[in-house]
C-alpha cells in the first residue's frame, strides 16, 4: 500500500488546480476573511466553537510578516465585532521564525498583546522538529507575560513529554494532535497504536495537573481514550475541549456535541489554500484519493 500512496503522491501536482480547488472547498473556508467569517457563524449557530488561521508559513521575506500580523489584527476586530465564538491560531514560522526567532517573537507578542484588549486566545501551531524548541521558547516567554496564549504538543514526538511536564508546572493551555510532519524515528514515534497511546499518556498527565487541553484529533479510539480519563478524572466540561479540522468526520463532531463536550473546529482561509491543501494531500495520501476521484468524475 505505501507504494501506491507514493505514486498519489507523485502524480497529485499533476491534478489540476480547478479540481483541486473545488475538493478543497470542504477543508477551506475560501480565500477571504469574509468567507470565514461566514463558516464561523454557521458553526456557532451549532454550537460549535471556531478557530480561524490565516494561511501561510515557511516566511522568509520581512515585510511579508508585517502583513500577516496586520490581517491577524483585522481577524481579532472581526471576531470581537461580528461576536463569534472564535480565536486564532498561528504558525511562527509565517510571522518570521525562518527569518529571526526574536521577530517572531515581537509579531506574535503583538497579536496576543490585541486579542488581550478583546479577551481573546492566541494558539501558537507546532510546526516540524526543527522550530520546536524555539516554539516552545516563543511560548514560555509569552506565558510569563500573558494568559491568553497556548501551544501545541505533538503526541508522536518523543520530547513531548518531557515539554509537557515541565511547561505544565506552570499555568498552561495546550493543544494535544498526533502531529504530521515526516520526521525520523529518533524523534518520532512510527507505530500508530504507540503514538494513540502516548496521546492518551499526554492527555491524562495535562489532566491531572489541572491543565487545559485541545483533543485534537479524529480518530475514535483517541477520542474514546480522552472520554475515558475524563469519566476518571471527574472534569466539568470547561476543564476541557476537542479539536477537529473542518470538512473532516463531522458525523463524529456533531455525536460529541450532541453529548455536551465543547468542541472547537479549525478553520483556515486565504490565498495560500492550495499549497495548504496539497501539504495535507502529501500528509495523507488517503485524502488525495477522493481528489483523483473527483477528477475522473469531471
């Protein structure tokens, strides 16, 4: 099977753009602010909480920062003016961390810094292995200055633990995935079954020192993991949330609505969403089927 994800993976930048555009439209609120404005509210009058990213990374020229930090500063005025239920996420390495760790530092210190006027969060994304110590280092730095900024632990990470267990002596706001960079077995747990239960290890260890967690995932048995040492632990439905990207097992979102758990959905737009929707067709090959399909259709 791992031969036939690659050749997927292989022709995908073969497919053309319109039909990649038109599956992506599931996955991706569009290319404007008011498209996600328009997929916020909808999933607000479901009883569904939102994030919203502004697509990019991987920035290496200055002042294309700069813009970024100013289209966040319109989605922070956006949020609080349309009053959705809603924060951001970001990833350091599209407001300058290729460039200069302390730009973006001083970029991201200035998003947090504007969602505090609005009582508002700021979720700092974990990228590949390379950025996380500095992410890390991003976050502890604005943590001991503000307390409406979390971070991202990658359950197939080794370190992970150890990052948890020393970020989570002091009060902390995580988001717990499985992570999807391709990363080398040193670092990097490979077998799924290992990586789901050192997910579940994570979670309860954050738990259990009185933490915030974002389940992030789509996988059930995750999923039936977290509910279990939620029974356990006792916790009320604000000690806690799950996570999930937009498009993906909705059947799943709305059964853990309908039982009462706070649920947030990742929601991305702007004009980078084919490099994103690609990205995540090389992550998942699986994906990428759906999308040949649609071509053969066309």
């Amino acid at each position: 099977m791992k031969w036939f994800n690659s050749v997927i993976i292989f022709f995908m930048p073969l497919v053309p753009k319109p039909v990649v555009r038109l599956f992506s439209k599931r996955y991706v609120a569009g290319d404007k602010l008011d498209d996600a404005v328009k997929t916020v509210r909808e999933l607000n009058s479901n009883n569904i909480m939102a994030t919203l990213d502004v697509l990019g990374e991987s920035t290496t020229d200055e002042k294309e920062t700069y813009l970024y930090v100013e289209e966040y500063l319109r989605v922070l005025h956006t949020i609080e003016s349309e009053n959705l239920n809603c924060n951001v996420s970001l990833k350091p390495t599209q407001l300058g961390m290729l460039i200069d760790k302390e730009l973006a530092l001083s970029n991201i210190r200035r998003i947090v810094q504007e969602a505090k006027k609005y009582d508002n969060f700021v979720r700092i994304d974990m990228e590949n292995t390379s950025c996380t110590t500095a992410t890390i280092d991003i976050y502890a730095r604005l943590r001991s200055e503000f307390d409406n900024v979390g971070i991202v632990l990658q359950a197939y990470l080794r370190r992970s633990i150890d990052d948890l267990v020393k970020l989570a002596q002091q009060p902390s706001n995580f988001r717990l995935c499985k992570g999807i960079y391709i990363e080398p077995r040193e670092l990097a747990y490979k077998d799924p079954h290992l990586i789901n239960e050192n997910f579940a290890f994570l979670l309860e260890t954050a738990l259990q020192a009185g933490r915030y967690v974002g389940i992030a995932t789509h996988d059930e048995k995750v999923v039936w993991h977290a509910l279990r040492i939620i029974e356990q632990l006792g916790l009320k439905r604000d000690d806690y949330e799950f996570q999930m990207l937009l498009g993906v097992d909705e059947q799943l979102r709305h059964i853990l609505v309908k039982a009462g758990h706070r649920l947030r959905v990742y929601v991305p737009y702007g004009k980078q969403w084919y490099q994103y929707v690609m990205r995540r067709l090389k992550e998942n090959p699986q994906i990428a089927i759906y999308v040949l399909k649609a071509l053969f259709k066309k």
